[in-house]
C-alpha cells in the first residue's frame, strides 16, 4: 500500500483530501504544517507529498525545497495543492521542485488521477 | 497626491481646519472599519458552524460507506451502489472545500481592514497636537500597502482548480 503525505493548516482540507486517497486504498498521514510535515516525513518513508503553499511556521516552497535536501525524497513526487493560482508561484514551484501543481478547490477524481500518474 | 500638493499651500488657520476634518474622517471611517471586523468574524463564525455540521453529516455517510464496503468486499468487491454513493460524496467534497476558500477570503478582508484601522489609529494619534500633512500621509500610506502580505483564493466559483504537472 503506498503511503502518502498530506500537510495542510486547514483540518476540513486534509479530511478531505484523506478521505479520497483512503477510498482509493492510499495509506494517508496528515501534517498540519510544513514543519510537522517535515517531521514526518522523516520518521515515515513516503511515496508522495501533497502540500499546500499557505501555511504558518513554514510554507509549501519551504517544504519541497527542505525535501528536495534529503536523501530519500529526491525523487518522490511532490504536489502543491494551493489557492494560489499565479505563474509566478508556480514557477517558483517548479524552480523548487515540485512535480505539480494544482489549484483549489480539487476535484477528486481528477486528484485521482493526477496521483495515480505521478506514483506510476 | 494632490491632496498632499494642496496641504504645502494652506496658512495655520486652514490647516487647522483640515486637520479637525481628517479626524473627524479618520474617527468615522476607523469607527466603520470596526462594525465591519465584526460582521467579518461572524460571518466567519456562522460558516464555521454550517460547515462543522456538514462535515458532521459528511463523516457519518463516509463512515458507513467505508464499513459497509468492508464487509461486502470478499463477495462483491464492486457493488454498483458503492460507486454512485461514492461520487456523491466526491462531490460533496469538493463542495465541502468551500468553507476553506471563503474563510480565507473574509481572513483577506479582515488583514486588510486591520491593516487600514491601524493606520487610522497611528493617523489619529498624530492630531494633538494637529499635524494635517502627517496625518494625510499616513492615511495616504495605509491605504497603499492595504493588498500587502494578503493571500485571497482566486477561484471564482467552486468549479475545480487547474492542475500543471511539471
């Protein structure tokens, strides 16, 4: 089963979020910010980070590029899942990163997907 | 701008004068600002209320959805009934999210108006004794960097986002 990553600040996102990888047969483990995320992503060997931008104690950037750092997540997928929706930020996305980029709100089947290809 | 042109070619009576009308603008618009952080936060309140027990009523279908599927899945893994309440709750979900982006647009409007009042204060401070030029400037200034460090969803309706793999 593989195990993915969900940080996000809002508890309604990652249930949500959790709610659909889980019935798609995901394994999910939630963070609340960048920082726990880091946490745990190092206490855990995840298959993809899904992460959102705005967060307090430390942002989505922050996060992929502190992955991109460590040796066990320099190839994992990594999925911003924001509002923000400029070129900019996703440039910065990918000059950090990132595999992907989605915008809120998400449409689950198309998460679905986007996952699916990414952990191919 | 050209306010703050005409503030350099007033006398002492007149600026005077203008500075007993930026407070009393300052003092009004500050008082406004006020009812409006409130009506923001309710609003904020009351969507938060909607939205934890629609989130309750969500949980419990997912919940059953989830055992039921549990102990179906040896005989029939793909009942069709599954998969029809399963979209329903996919759409729901995606409904769901919006509690997430409204209460982060009314957090945009309430930075702004926090920012703005903060500015109307410092501005109010500067009236004794009454200096029009700082207080304008001040004003002037809050509203220039009211949009600063604002993060406001641009969705326009809860149609899915884009999606760009690198």
């Amino acid at each position: 089963m593989k195990t993915i990553l969900a940080v996000d600040d809002s508890a309604t996102m990652r249930e949500m979020v959790a709610f659909v990888l889980e019935s798609a047969g995901y394994r999910v483990i939630e963070a609340e910010d960048g920082a726990q995320g880091l946490d745990r992503a190092n206490a855990t060997s995840c298959d993809l980070v899904i992460t959102d931008q705005n967060m307090p104690n430390m942002d989505g950037l922050t996060l992929v590029r502190s992955l991109r750092e460590m040796r066990d997540y320099k190839a994992v997928p990594i999925l911003l899942l924001t509002t923000e929706s400029s070129d900019n930020m996703k440039a910065q996305g990918r000059a950090a990163g990132a595999t992907g980029w989605l915008v809120k709100p998400f449409d689950p089947a198309t998460l679905l997907q986007v996952v699916q290809k990414v952990l191919r | 701008m050209k306010a703050q042109q005409a503030m350099g070619t007033l006398d002492a009576g007149e600026k005077a004068q203008a500075a007993d009308l930026l407070v009393t603008v300052a003092s009004t618009l500050n008082e406004r600002l006020g009812v409006t952080a409130v009506e923001l936060a309710r609003s904020q309140a009351l969507l938060k209320e909607a939205s934890d027990e629609m989130l309750v009523a969500f949980r419990g279908a997912a919940d059953r959805l989830v055992a039921a599927q549990k102990i179906d899945c040896a005989d029939r893994p793909e009942k069709p009934e599954y998969t029809v309440v399963l979209d329903h709750l996919y759409r729901a979900v995606q409904h769901l999210q919006s509690h997430d982006l409204v209460s982060q647009l009314i957090e945009a409007q309430k930075h702004r108006v926090q920012k703005m009042r903060d500015k109307l204060t410092e501005a109010l401070s500067l009236s004794h004794p009454p200096d029009a030029r700082a207080m304008l400037d001040c004003i002037v200034a809050g509203i220039a960097h009211m949009d600063q460090d604002v993060h406001a969803p641009r969705a326009e309706s809860m149609q899915s986002g884009s999606v760009d793999l690198f």
